[in-house]
C-alpha cells in the first residue's frame, strides 16, 4: 500500500522523525506485532509535538484515511496490555 505520513512541514526534523517512528508501530500493530511499551514510549514523544487532543484526532483520522490502519485502537490496546506484552490488530 503507497501512502503518505501527515506531516506539518513546521515540524523540526526530529518532531518529524518522531511521528513518522510513531506510525511506524501503528503500521508494525497491524502487520505483525509490537510491543505496548514501544507503542507508548512513541506516544509519549508524538504529544510533546502534537499536545492538543483535537489536533491529534485530525492527525489519527488523516492517517487512517490514507491507511487504512487506527492509530486511536492502537494505543488503547497498548495502554491495556502490559508492559512488554506484544500487540497485535487484526
């Protein structure tokens, strides 16, 4: 599937890197699995670039469209898992 990551192009290069890294693991939770502590720590650093929840809806739903995959779904399986525990959506 050929998409494109929602980037602001106001973002520094590392912000970028840190969302891309972050839907990355959204793309990993689907396909294979991930880790619930990898898909959290990647949180973490997208809302210190994207701190509003409603700008965070806007980037969730833009990448779903384009994806296919829910970033939303994602990070709520990871908050119910633990730790280490590995994720997987089918």
């Amino acid at each position: 599937m050929e998409y494109h990551y929602p980037i602001d192009p106001d973002w520094s290069t590392e912000e970028v890197i840190n969302v891309v890294e972050f839907f990355q693991l959204v793309e990993q939770a689907y396909e294979k699995d991930v880790r619930a502590d990898q898909v959290l720590d990647q949180y973490k650093l997208l809302k210190q670039v994207v701190p509003s929840k409603a700008e965070e809806k806007t980037l969730f739903k833009d990448f779903e469209k384009q994806s296919g995959y829910v970033p939303y779904k994602v990070v709520q399986a990871a908050k119910q898992a633990d730790g280490s525990e590995k994720i997987y959506l089918r």
